[in-house]
C-alpha cells in the first residue's frame, strides 16, 4: 500500500520526529558498514583465491620451463655421448655447455649424472662427483619425475629426465630445477599488477556502497525503520477509520490507495479490482482540481472532490475523496416535497380565505343563492382531483405527492392533470423510488410548461400492470430534441435551456431517475408527439416488480 504524502507546513519545511538517538546508527549507516563488510569479505576471497591460483600458474610454468630444459640438455649430442663412455667424456666441455644453457635459460641448476647418481655437474663446484640429492631412480630407470625437493640449494622445483645412448639405453640423468625464492620472486612481480586491480574494485565498491547509502537516505527522507514502521502504522489506521471515502493514483492514473469507505461507496469487479463509475472517471480525467462536486452513480450521490498530490513542485498523483450524499440527498428531497405542500397549503388557504370574503360578501349583498353557487363551484374542483387521486392511487406517498405538486403547478399557472385510467396499487415498488421518479419527472415537466406558450398543462398517468410500474409524463412544452435523452440524464443538464447547468445542484432530477431506472433495471424512453395535442413529447419511464406487481393488480394468482 502506498503511504500518502506527509504534510508539510507554511514554511514549506517537511516536519517529523525522527526516532534517531544520539549513539544509535541510521539505517544509510548500516546499510554502508553491511555493503563494505560485504565487500571485503568478498575482496579478500578474491585476493586469496587468485593469489593461490597466481600461485599454482606460476609453479606450473617453472614445472613446464624445467622441463623442457631438461629434455633439451639430455638429447644433447655431447651429454649422451660423455656418459655413453664415461673414460672418454669431456667432462669439462660438458661443464661448460651445461653452465651456457643455465646461464641462458635462467634455471638455478642443471645436473648432468652418471647411472650411479654422480654429479658431473652443478653450480657448486664443489658439490661434483657426489650423489645427487634427490629422486632419480625412476629416471635412471627410463621414467620421468617431477617434484619439489630440498637439495644443496634450498627447496626447488625440479624434473629429472634419462640421458639415452644412441640405442636407447639409458646411459645417465639430467636434473633441471628452479628453487623456490626464485618462484616466490617471480610471483611477487606479477603481485603489484593484482593488487592494483583489487584496489580498483575495493574503491568502485566502496563508491557503490556510498552511492546506495545515500540513495537510500534520499528515498526515504532521512526516516529510520522506526519512523517508517511508525508512520506506516499511523496512516494505516486513519486510512481504515476515515468516514470519507479516499482514492489515491499515480501519475499514470493507476489506483495505488483504497480505504474501507471508498471500496464501499464504489463497485468492485469480480477480480476484486476498483470499479471507477464513468461519472468519476471524468472528474479524474480533467485537468483541474475539482470540490464538491456532485456525481450519480447507479445507486448513490456522491461528493467529489479531486486534487492533484504534489511533492516538491513535482505532480505524484492524483488524491479523490468521495462523501455519500444519497441519504442527505434523500431527506432533502423530501424536504422539498414537504416545504412545496406548505407553500400549496398557505396558497390555498389565502386563496380560500379570498373566496370566503367573496362568499361573505354575496350573503352581506342578500344573494345566497350566487353564494352557494361560488362556494360549491371551487369545492368541486379541488374535490375531484382529490378523489381521482386517492381512489386510483393507493400509494399514500405518490398519492400526496401528486395532490401538492397539482397545487404547486397551479399556484404558477400550469393545471396538472392525473389521467382517467391511472392505477397504482400499493406496495409494488419502494414508496422513495417512486417518489423521486414521480416528483422530478412533473418539476421537468412544469418547467417546461412554463417556457412554452398557453394553455400550458401537464398531464400523469401511472398505472402498474404486467410485472412492472410504469409512469407517463406528457407536458405542453417543446420537449427534449432528438437524442438528447442519454445526455439528460447526466448530472448537471437543464432542461430549461438544454444544456449543462453550472455547478451545485441543478440539473439533478433526470439524473437521479437514471439512478433509479438503473438500480431496478427498467427503461426510460421519449416518445415524440404525433398531434398538437400531444403536447411536445412523453417521456415513459418502466420499473420492474416481479411477481408482487402481478398479484398486486390482479394478474397473478
């Protein structure tokens, strides 16, 4: 879950209290101290790990070296001919040649021995004509040895190869070593070159280390694991106990937070994914802040409001804060009904206060009978519409709904007219959901009355039938153009002047009979007048309700 960004204050300066103590190391240390321990571990094995294998190539090359100097000397002509026949040899000359080719080669020592192991040669004078110090018994047998072995001259490398005669018996031996200082010299030169690339590796990976300390420090804005863990358990909690619904995304428009409000004012998809109604989703697209905005969706009111999150001048996503207003939005309609009856009530009874001085009047004048004719000519009136109501609609919310809408449109001089051959039972749909359909469909309807030209009127017809309620709606305005209907029913359009409102309220009535069409699955359509008498157009809306709308009216038994 991604943590929100902390608040900052006026200054501008970011303000926590760090859990770090004096004598207490930050996590950038650690995290340094760890990477360099974990690079010497790793120079150091390397070191040594190419340190004996510097070691191991640099003996192999001397076994290699004394070798083939070794089987160079015991192929010469005058060492093989000297130990053939060792009363004739030239002992000296060979001396000579042997020192020539050490001399040349750079081996410590050349032994040229007869097949007793006598010494002919050696770099210490002295030591010829001993027995050579050594394994040569399995050369002076035909074979080959290669050994290290301590001799007159210290520890050496050596190989030790037959001398064989021109028949190719074996007449003597040739032993060529190298001592081990000279091999140990010979790897220190090749150590300044290693121990410069150990170096440069010891150095970039103390560079790296730095480098992701200070990444690391930067990332998380000097915060320890104590601050961070303690941070992360604050913001957790208030994103679980706000009573306002918070959605956070990233710059790419990905949902990144999710608290408990939101996921339960918005859909989820089967796959467990936030479901953003269109609605939102086009607050979310624009490219401004947006506060307090209404928005319908299928089954609530909802407040949005929508900032972009900021850090440091740079855009890191988008914050949404959603409040429920279906309920609020709910009693204010009720309100509205209510506070509409008061007005039709206070309107009738200054009308009826008036026709009472009339009635006064005539009687005062000595003409009862053109009293009682007045008196009984507008008791009539309002009786029959109140009759017709209450004896076809037996919903008691839609039945005083429609008497006060009838007075409120006649206080502005649209007459109201509740068609013969409605019927409603009771009980066939929720009384709210009626009532919102009923009421915002006749206050569109009266509008639009009072923008057309006289007689102005507005006729209802309600019947429930079918497995389904249906509610008509006829007035004497121009009606909505041709495909206006889906854009109508979007939260903010006027009908007044077939357009978007401007913000707050307005433009919410055919919004909230969408709301309700969807949630019941039912249908709203514009049916286009075919005479002048038709008005300037119906609009039909049809709620489902199952089988208690069929025993309700008799069709199901």
């Amino acid at each position: 879950m991604v943590t929100p960004t902390p608040s900052r204050p006026a200054s501008g300066r970011f303000v926590h209290e760090r859990g770090h103590r004096p004598g207490h190391w930050t996590l950038a240390s650690r995290v340094l101290v760890l990477q360099l321990l974990v690079v010497l571990v790793v120079v150091l094995g390397a070191t040594a790990a190419l340190g004996w294998q510097l070691r191991s190539d640099t003996r192999r090359d001397a076994t290699t070296e004394v070798t083939d100097v070794a089987a160079a000397v015991a192929q010469s002509p005058d060492v093989q001919a000297g130990l053939e026949d060792p009363a004739t040899a030239d002992r000296a000359g060979i001396r000579r040649h042997v020192e020539a080719v050490r001399t040349a080669t750079g081996v410590d020592f050349i032994t040229v021995m007869d097949r007793d192991a006598i010494r002919w040669t050696h770099p210490d004078p002295s030591q010829i004509g001993r027995p050579f110090l050594g394994h040569s018994a399995s050369a002076l047998a035909g074979g080959e040895v290669v050994e290290t072995y301590t001799g007159t001259l210290g520890p050496s490398v050596r190989t030790v190869l037959p001398v064989r005669a021109q028949g190719g018996a074996v007449v003597g031996a040739v032993a060529v070593g190298v001592t081990t200082r000279s091999v140990t010299a010979d790897l220190l030169d090749r150590l300044p070159v290693l121990l410069l690339a150990l170096a440069l590796a010891l150095g970039l990976s103390f560079a790296g280390s730095w480098a992701l300390s200070r990444w690391v420090r930067r990332r998380t804005h000097g915060l320890e694991p104590t601050d961070l863990t303690r941070l992360w358990e604050v913001n957790d909690a208030v994103l679980h106990s706000l009573r306002e619904g918070l959605v956070v995304l990233d710059p790419a428009g990905r949902v990144q937070v999710v608290n408990d409000e939101a996921r339960r004012l918005l859909p989820t998809a089967p796959d467990g994914e936030l479901e953003i109604p269109p609605a939102v989703q086009r607050l979310l697209d624009a490219d401004e802040d947006v506060v307090d905005d209404l928005q319908v969706s299928d089954d609530r009111v909802l407040v949005v409001n929508r900032l972009d999150a900021r850090w440091e001048g740079r855009r890191v996503g988008t914050v949404v804060t959603l409040r429920d207003h279906t309920e609020l939005q709910a009693l204010t309609r009720d309100l509205d009904a209510v506070r509409g009856l008061a007005d039709a009530l206070r309107s009738q009874a200054h009308e009826a206060a008036n026709r009472l001085h009339v009635v006064v009047t005539l009687v005062e004048q000595g003409q009862p009978e053109r009293a009682v004719a007045f008196a009984t000519s507008e008791l009539a009136a309002a009786q029959q519409l109140t009759d017709l109501v209450v004896a076809d609609v037996a919903d008691p919310a839609v039945a005083a709904l429609l008497i006060g809408k009838s007075a409120q449109a006649a206080e502005r001089g649209v007459e109201l007219e509740v068609e013969p051959d409605t019927a409603l039972a009771d009980g066939l749909l929720p009384a709210r959901d009626l009532v919102t359909v009923v009421g915002n469909l006749v206050d569109n309807a009266v509008e639009a009355a009072l923008d057309g030209v006289g007689p102005r009127w507005v006729r209802v017809r309600i019947t429930g039938g079918g497995g389904a309620v249906e509610v008509r709606v006829t007035d004497s305005g121009e009606g909505l153009p041709p495909g206006w209907l889906e854009r109508a029913m979007r939260r903010g359009w006027s009908r007044k002047e077939n357009r978007l409102a401007p913000e707050g309220t307005h433009g919410l009535g055919l919004a909230l009979v969408g709301q309700v069409v969807r949630r019941h699955g039912g249908t709203i359509a514009v049916e286009e007048p075919v005479t002048l008498d038709d008005g300037g157009g119906t609009i039909v809306v049809r709620l489902p309700c199952g089988v208690a709308c069929g025993v309700a009216c008799g069709v199901v038994t």
